[in-house]
C-alpha cells in the first residue's frame, strides 16, 4: 500500500453512503496491470496531461484567469468554450485528485497546485464562481437555468472537491467548493428562488459534498432540487419537450429514463443519493423500477444508453437501431454511476453485472489504446469508415468512426479520466467493516463484484484481510484468489458469477499452504456465491467462468436488429470489422451461419459465414428492383467463409473501418432459442 496515503485517503472512494455497506477505497484495493490496471496506468501517464494541455490551448483555462484579473468585459474577445467548459477543468480536479490519491504522483501534484490557484481567483467574494455568467459584458447569474449549465458546473466542482477531502483533507479547492455549495442554497434553498437547472449534476455535487463534510443543509438542498424536477418548470427548447429535461414527470412517479440520457442518468444518481440519505423508500424504489424498463428495453447489448442523435436521449421500449446509436461515453459513465449507488443500496447482482457490461463495452471502448484520442458516441453499427482524424485539430463531430483527440463538446476525455483513475473503487464492497471511530457492524462480508488482478488490504476488528486476485480475465476466465493474511474476526469472502455464466465452477479453500492447492470444484450459478468456511492465511480460492464464445440473439421486439444475431464472449461484446474481411467482401455482405460453431480466436471469436452478393456498381449485378425478391444466400451466388470478430472495445484501433455487432443470419427465419432473456439487456443468448 502506498505510503502516500493518509488513513483517511485509504478509504476514500468516490460514492459513501451511510450503512453497512460500503466500496472499497481507493488504497484498499491497488491493480497491477491486468486489462483495467493498463487503462489506468495509461490514464495517468497519458490521458491527464493530455486534458490540460487542450484545455489551456482552447483558452478554456484562461477563462478563469480573465475573471480572476477583472479582464472580462474589457475587450471584444469572445470567451472560448461553450457555456459548460467550466465543467471540464471540475472533472480534471476530480481525475488529478483519485490519481494523486492513488499514487502521490508529484507530476500529478505540481499540475494540480496550478489549476487549483487559477480557478480559487477566479471565485467571486460571496462564492459564486462561473466564468461565463455575472461579470462585466455577461449574462447575468442564473438567468438561463434552462441551458445556461452553472449549477451543473457547480457540481463538478462539488464532485473535484469530494474527491480531494477524501483522498487528501481540507485544503484550498475544498473550501472554494464550501463557499460555492452555501451560495448555491442561499440562493435556491427554502427562502430563496424556487428554480433547478437544465442539466441534472448539482444534486449529485451536494449530496455527496454532504456526506464529505458532514452537512445536512447541501443533503437538503439535493433534495429540493430533486423534488422540484418534472413540473414543468424550466423554459423549454425548441423542438425538444419538457422530458428532454426530464421536467416533465417527477422523478417519485416516472417509470422509465426518458430525454437526454445523461442528465436523466445523473438526475437519477442523485435521487439515490438523496432517498439513502434521507431514508426515503419510496424514492429509491422508483428509481429502482426505472431502471429495471429502461435495461430491459431502452439499452443496447454493450450497456450503452441513447439512441435517438437529436436529443442525445433514450428512445422508446425497443426503438434500438445498432447504426444510430448514441450511447454516449458519458452516459455509460453516468449508468455506472447509477447502478453502483443501487448496488450499494440494494446489494442485488443485477447492477454489478451491468455495471461489468458497460465498463467493458462502453468505458473501456472510447479511448484509444495510448489514452489520447476518445470515442464521444459509441454506435453499434458503422456504415461508413470514419475520416482519419487530425492530431492537432478539434473534432465538431460526436459521432464517426474514429477517435479524436478532443471535441468541440470535450465531456467525455474528462469524463473517462476521472472514472478510470477511481475504476478499482467499484470493483470491490464490504459489508459489516465499521468506520474508524464508528459502531462494529456485523459480520463482515468482502464481496469482488469486478476481476481485475490487484492487492485487496482492510482493517478488519484488530487484524487485516489481504488478498491477491491474479487473472488474465476477460481473456481468461480463470480468477484465482489468495488469502495473504486473514483476521482472526471470521470474515466470508463472496464472489460474483455473471449472468452469462452458466457451467461455472468455484474450488473452495483447503487449508493447505499459499499457493497450493485447493479443494474439489463444485458448479455455482449465476449470481453471488459465498466462500464457504473461515477464511485462513494461505488459502486459495478459484472461480471459473466459461468466457467461450455464445451466440446471442436480439429481442425480437427490437425491430432493427431483427434476423440477426451477436457474439459475446465472457463480458465482451464482440463485432465484425471490414478490415477482417478478405479483398472484395464487403460488410453488408456477410451473413452468419448460426448452425455452425463458433470457436475462439485470441480473444475474439471465429464464425462460419456466407456472403450475399450485393449490387454496389462494381460487380456487374443490376440494381435490385423496386418489389422483386432480393437474392438470398441459398441463391447460387454465396461464397462460405470464415470471419473473426473482434471485441467491440478495440474497433477502429486499427484504422478507418466500418463495423457491426448485429450481424445478419444466413437463416433470418430461423426462430431464436427459446431461452428466457436477461434483464441486463433487450438479448437471447444460447451457446
């Protein structure tokens, strides 16, 4: 564990709620390579200084210095970045401090000493701090709620702060966000104005600023701000319904995500927050319920949210074409954000392995392998090979087939960066594990809800657990965990089978010194399956997950999708890409063939396939004609060969491609197999 770290800091986690139950902190639990200790390596070496760098470049810094120095208002020259720029140098803090947290990188440190000192002169004397709104030549405060985005970028800032208290204690950010969050409840508390902005985050800000703090009155004003969503109040968009806001339902009596999928996603955040604080049941079911229809049917295969572009929102039940999907990197963000909260909440699998699902298929898709280019949408379908993007140029575009270094909406590189520096901070939970100073729980319960190679350390009563996870997984399904060093308090270790894991098998301890042997293997069901007996110092314990190659069929309600089929392996999504295909083969004309095996290949898989010719101007076929029968596999014309499939995660790595999850069968008729779907998402899934 590294020394860096405060005892305060080793538990510092991004979401801590009151209870018995609780993530792991961010010096409890350290990876060391592995698929996410890699990313988050990457992100830290990388993706950090690469978000500043573009930040200072745009002059999305330098905002705060013109307010600092009273420049704004002086001169014509427009301030550079949306409204909402503010927002992003908030989700850097937030990175820079996990990571400082992490590590005690002093490269981390000199940056963040920096940017703290530009953004605290920034602050005005009665705490209001934005650089776009309420100085010379500006709107003024607060008088576009709808889209003006300030009490949004407040809560970043409450966010960046949460994160430097717990991993670090009091210091100059943190008490430029006190000031922030007491203006923010003189001016929209019980006695102030009876107003809520456009984008959903502030209450996420406050509630856990509360917690960090110890402040009831940021709790209360979360809960205001909750309450008074969905009456309709903000002034509406043009061509966009009150639900775009999510104001036109309130957040108790909804029953499904609807509008913009990340304010929808954040809004709900931080109702959780607010019900589990404030003991409210009957909020936090609701949120419950609606995250239960919007899995079920507003949800792609990777756990990716959105697919309406106009809105940047959800659909209707089923409205989920794989070539406009939106599923934005933020959004995935955002549900990560959601159903761990429930998760902690609830303590039901279902969110766990959502939560696998969109790190793996989402998060971990959009960035590049050397952490400096991003993926803003994520669709499952591309129709056209994206352009290849310029190093040095700012993308307008969030949709494409390839990366970009940044956007001219930079939400998700920071984004990105702020989740992978905390990733390991959900990988774990304890329940029963009292707080320093706090009343014993019961007894305690470790629980590995994600697989990543690392070191697991925690104070249990007078002694401490270590445990060393080793595995390769998702590549293998193999997780093999040791017990370093065991309490003499019982402690039950439990571990997660995913949903998708039938044939799993658990070897449970033998007694016999570390790294030997273990006892006999038994077959465990999806779900939570707990450790049996004491745990003692040199047990081994080994869960196997068959992460082989399975189809997996659309719902068939899904009506884009239909006559298709999808592979996954483990938790991976795979998908097809024209840079697989051999010369003359293009995407649309590959059918797979669903009665043959599909084996694995790497860590994709290998399908059997047939191509239907299509007429694209080149092959000599005519045009189809308007009402005759389109030529079908069976036709003569079909040539048998064999594909791979990629994991979806590393789709463009290898230049301009285009690409498909959903790939149509050879026997569109064929009927899916009569398996009961999941409830993580709209699919049927055999094999």
């Amino acid at each position: 564990m590294t020394d860096t770290l405060t005892s305060s800091g080793v538990r510092a986690r991004p979401v801590a709620p009151g209870g018995n139950r609780r993530g792991v902190g961010i010096g409890e639990l350290l990876l060391d390579g592995g698929f996410w200790g890699r990313l988050q390596e990457t992100n830290a070496r990388a993706t950090l200084q690469h978000c500043a760098d573009w930040m200072e470049r745009l002059g999305w810094l330098a905002n705060f210095d013109r307010v600092a120095d009273s420049t704004v208002g002086t001169d014509d020259t427009p301030r550079p970045g949306w409204q909402f720029s503010d927002s992003e140098v908030y989700k850097l803090l937030e990175a820079m401090a996990w990571e400082l947290g992490r590590t005690g990188d002093p490269v981390v440190g000199a940056l963040w000493t920096k940017l703290v000192g530009r953004v605290s002169a920034a602050q005005d004397d009665d705490g209001y701090l934005n650089t776009c709104y309420g100085h010379a030549g500006q709107p003024a405060r607060y008088s576009d709620l709808s889209t003006g985005h300030e009490l949004y970028c407040t809560g970043h800032l409450l966010q960046a702060a949460v994160a430097r208290v717990r991993t670090h204690g009091e210091d100059d950010l943190v008490e430029v966000a006190r000031r922030a969050a007491d203006q923010v409840c003189r001016e929209f508390g019980p006695d102030g104005r009876d107003g809520l902005c456009g984008h959903p985050e502030i209450e996420l800000g406050l509630a856990e600023l509360g917690r960090a703090l110890d402040e009831p009155r940021y709790t209360e004003q979360a809960r205001l701000f909750v309450e008074r969503r969905g009456r309709g109040t903000l002034a509406p968009i043009a061509l966009l319904s009150p639900a775009y806001f999510q104001d036109d339902v309130p957040v108790r009596e909804a029953d499904v995500w609807r509008g913009h999928a990340v304010r929808a996603l954040y809004l709900a955040a931080g109702a959780v927050d607010v019900a589990v604080d404030t003991g409210d049941d009957e909020l936090r079911a609701a949120v419950e319920r609606q995250w239960t229809r919007s899995v079920e049917r507003r949800t792609y295969l990777t756990g990716g949210m959105g697919s309406r572009h106009q809105d940047e929102g959800f659909g209707d039940d089923w409205e989920l074409p794989p070539d406009r999907a939106y599923c934005e990197t933020c959004a995935g963000i955002a549900s990560v954000m959601v159903s761990w909260r429930l998760l902690l909440a609830s303590d039901d699998v279902r969110y766990a392995d959502l939560i696998e699902r969109t790190f793996f298929n989402v998060v971990a898709t959009s960035p590049r392998a050397d952490g400096r280019a991003f993926f803003y949408a994520n669709p499952l379908q591309q129709r056209e090979q994206g352009a290849p993007m310029q190093p040095d140029a700012v993308n307008p575009r969030a949709e494409g087939g390839a990366r970009a270094p940044w956007f001219d909406v930079s939400c998700c590189p920071t984004n990105v960066a702020r989740t992978l520096a905390s990733w390991h901070t959900y990988a774990a939970f304890v329940e029963g594990l009292a707080e320093p100073g706090g009343p014993a729980g019961s007894a305690p319960v470790v629980t590995l809800a994600q697989y990543a190679s690392g070191d697991l350390r925690l104070a249990v009563g007078d002694g401490e657990l270590a445990l060393r996870v080793d595995t390769t997984y998702p590549a293998s399904g193999t997780v093999r965990v040791v017990v370093v060093e065991a309490p003499s308090q019982p402690v039950t270790l439990r571990l997660r089978v995913p949903h998708w894991a039938d044939g799993a098998t658990l070897a449970a301890p033998s007694g016999g010194p570390s790294g030997e042997g273990t006892g006999a293997r038994r077959p465990v069901d999806p779900g939570w399956v707990d450790v049996p007996g004491a745990l003692a110092a040199g047990d081994v314990v080994v869960l196997e997950l068959p992460v082989g190659p399975r189809l997996t069929w659309p719902d068939p309600r899904v009506d884009a999708a239909r006559g298709t089929a999808a592979v996954e392996r483990g938790p991976l999504v795979l998908c097809l890409e024209s840079v697989d295909l051999p010369a003359g083969v293009a995407l649309e004309e590959v059918r797979i063939d669903t009665a043959a095996e599909v084996r694995p290949h790497g860590d994709g898989a290998i399908v059997a396939a047939r191509t239907l010719p299509l007429p694209d101007g080149g092959s000599g076929r005519p045009p189809f004609a308007a009402g005759q029968p389109v030529p079908g596999p069976s036709d003569g014309a079909a040539e048998l060969l064999e594909v791979p499939l990629v994991p979806y995660h590393r789709w463009a790595e290898r230049g301009p491609s285009t690409m498909r999850v959903f790939v149509p069968t050879a026997s569109p008729d064929r009927p899916a197999p009569d398996v009961t779907s999941h409830p993580e998402h709209p699919s049927k899934e055999t094999r």
